[in-house]
C-alpha cells in the first residue's frame, strides 16, 4: 500500500507484502543449487531481479493504528532493523532451506550466534556438555562467562560415545559439537548423539562452519540446532562478520527473542554479501575440497610432517564416519590440521616444534598467515599462540593442540601453487 492509498484502520491484512512467499516455491522440489541461487527474495515493487539492500533503521507505517498492530504482534511486519529487515529476512531465509530447517536466526558475528544459542537455551544450574575439539573463543565464552552465571560446563572427546553417554547428567540441557572441529577437523557422530539427546531430553546443537550445507545437514542427521559463523565459507571471501542459528520455528523464536532483546544483529550490508555468497556455496566447496584432498595427500607423504588430522585421508580413524554424515562425494571440508616434526639434532640451530611450525609458516611466500579461514585464499595458522592461545596449556593439550600443530584452510588458488608453498617450509625443516 502506498502512502497516497487510504488507510486500513482495521487491519484487514495482517501480513505486510514484504514478508508473503518467496519468489522461489520452496514446495516445489528444486535441487540445492537453485535454492541457493534464489531462495529467500522478495522482490519489490521496483522489479530488481538482484536483491537489494536495505540501508534503514526504521520502516513508516500507514496509520497510528497500522504502527501499534506492528508493535503489539497483530501484525506480522518490519518494526526496527535490530530485530527486522528485509536484506537479513533473504539471508535468514535462504540459509533455512539450504539446511533444511524451518527457521534461521542471523547474528553479528559467529560468536553471537553461540552466544544466543546459551542464552536462549540455558539458565542457572543447567548444565552444558562440550566437546573438547572446539574453537578458543567458544572454549572462552564457556569457561569464563557461561559458567560465571551458573552454567555448569565440561568436555568430552568429541569422537568418543561412551564417553558422551558418561557425561550426561539429570540437568544436561545442551550438548555442543563442532564437526569437522577446529582445529584438528575431527568429526562427531551426530546421528548417535542425536539419539543420547532425545533419549534424556537434551538439545542438540552442532556447529556445521567447516562443512557448510553443501555438505552436511545436521539437522537431517538429528540435531535440533545448526550454528554458523558466517563469516567463513558462506561469506568465502573474507569480507564482513556475521553468524547465523538455524532450527524450528519454535527453538528460532526463542534465539531470535535474544537477538531483538540484546542487540546481537547483523547489518544489512553484510546480509546482502552473504546471500550473493550462498549462491556460489555448493560450487565453491566441491573445488575447496578438492584442493584439500590433495594437499592432504602431499602432507601425508611428506617426511617432515609427523600427522595430518583431516577425515579425507583413508586411514583417519573418522574417515567412514566423515564419508557417512558428508553428502558430497569426496567432499571432507577444507580445513586440516598437520603436526611438523621438531629436529632430531642436539646443536644449536635445532628447532623445537613450535619453531620448527613457525618455519613452515613463515617460509610461504602466497599463503596468508591470518587466523580467518574458509576463504578464497589459502590461510595458516599456529593454534597454539592464535586462535587457542588464551587457553591454559593444559586445555591446549586436551584439545589437542600441540606446539607443532599447523592449522591449514585450503583455498581455491592452483593446488600445485599451494604445494610448492607449503614445501618451501617443509623440505628446509
């Protein structure tokens, strides 16, 4: 309605036009790609054929009446862009069907995004149960300042189902997973704890950042809730910050209640560059993965390299599992991490295995040393004093990250480019 029409005082129609279907039918059985490519748009009256981005922090109403039927819920509409735009609704929307959820729930930053999943789905004398294998921040958030509120927190080996099945306790509410993790990759199966939770009433929430959609669907495979940092793959340019949630329609209300009441919100701007980057998601993961299924290789057989932690290789003890829960054929992720060995020599050139990692890094002339991953460009990392550094040695060890750990996120340049990279490093060692 525009603002020359008369104004409809009763509210006859209580869903803005913005916020009717998609302009694709998501009824329809359209393949993954073409979710990706046109799922989640509302095209307006101006007929853009690319979505648009909406610039605004506040939406004008047609009446007094027409703006408190907003307010108060009898209307279903845009309110104020914390809570409700247009340009993070596609993204939301999009991001849901290609995981097969009913609902998403977009967020500033990947940390926000597991920050309003413990705040929407846990209290006081709750307790949450982890997986070792996890990013620094999250192990932070966990220990320093869920458990400051009383959340009770602990850790398992995330490959281990006994050990999950031990952990649980009468007021386990919440057990969290990354799979593959970071940032050793290792994978978690989900289907078995898919079944531990609904058999103690627990939710289940998998971060699914190094498989992305294209690759794995958690929530096909048992989990309530999916996490996103999407900043990583489904941006995969490195350009802006943003996270998601993605659940039932009842488990997203909850999140998105966080999200309008903290202030958690992802900017239109960055909404927008990551719908354009879900349309190139699937084609860009099938070439991310086969790069690192190379590279992997290359690694493996190198004499200076002591371990390579990545579920692609045949002989990792996760690889039936990885190939399972993946529905990409030949697609493990990109992600691995590989362990350097330290000099054997007693003289005083010798390396440790920290300074034998920081060699390797240092040697490449093309790879970025950056902390960010699931770019275009090949990123690597030393865990031990970047992304997990500001964790105790002692829960560095239980994470496994060692010393001589490398964290490499493959990217899409020439995999012979990336080889020869990394060997520079490798064969001085």
């Amino acid at each position: 309605m525009s603002q020359s029409q008369a104004h409809d005082d009763n509210n006859v129609d209580k869903l803005d036009p913005n916020w009717r279907s998609d302009a694709l039918n998501l009824n329809l059985d359209y393949g993954m790609q073409t979710i990706a490519v046109r799922a989640g748009q509302h095209r307006t009256d101006e007929g853009e054929h690319s979505e648009a981005i909406f610039t605004t922090s506040s939406y004008v109403y047609t009446s007094a009446a027409d703006a408190a039927a907003h307010f108060n819920g009898e209307k279903t509409g845009n309110v104020y862009s914390r809570h409700t735009n247009p340009s993070v609704r596609t993204f939301e929307r999009r991001l849901a069907a290609l995981e097969n959820g009913e609902r998403a729930v977009a967020t500033a930053s990947g940390m926000g995004a597991i920050l309003t999943m413990c705040l929407a789905y846990l209290k006081a004398g709750d307790h949450l149960l982890a997986a070792n294998q996890l990013f620094g921040s999250s192990i932070g958030l966990f220990n320093n300042y869920m458990a400051k509120f009383g959340v009770e927190v602990s850790y398992v080996d995330c490959f281990d189902n006994e050990a999950w099945a031990k952990a649980v306790q009468p007021n386990t509410k919440v057990i969290y997973c990354e799979s593959p993790s970071n940032p050793l990759a290792q994978i978690c199966d989900i289907g078995y704890l898919s079944q531990l939770c609904k058999a103690n009433d627990i939710l289940l929430v998998v971060d699914n950042c190094f498989a992305t959609p294209a690759l794995q669907r958690p929530l096909d495979l048992g989990a309530d809730v999916v996490i996103h940092s999407a900043t990583k793959y489904l941006d995969g340019q490195g350009r802006v910050l943003g996270g998601a949630l993605v659940g039932s329609d009842k488990l997203m209300q909850e999140a998105f209640t966080v999200v309008r009441s903290g202030g958690i919100s992802m900017s239109p701007f960055n909404a927008w560059v990551f719908t354009k980057g879900l349309e190139t998601l699937k084609l860009r993961m099938q070439a991310h993965c086969q790069n690192a299924n190379q590279v992997a290789e290359f690694l493996v057989n190198h004499p200076n390299v002591s371990t390579v932690h990545f579920s692609g290789l045949s002989d990792h003890p996760a690889h039936e599992l990885a190939t399972r829960q993946h529905h990409m054929k030949g697609g493990y992720g990109a992600i691995m991490g590989f362990e350097v060995k330290a000099s054997d020599s007693t003289d005083s050139n010798s390396r440790d295995s920290k300074a034998a990692a920081w060699h390797v890094i240092d040697s490449t002339q093309m790879v970025s040393i950056t902390n960010n991953l699931g770019d275009a460009k090949t990123t690597i990392t030393h865990p031990a004093t970047t992304t997990h550094f500001r964790l105790t040695a002692e829960a560095r060890a239980e994470a496994g990250v060692k010393d001589g750990l490398i964290r490499l996120s493959v990217g899409l340049e020439d995999v012979e480019d990336i080889i020869k990279d990394l060997a520079r490093g490798l064969d001085s060692l």
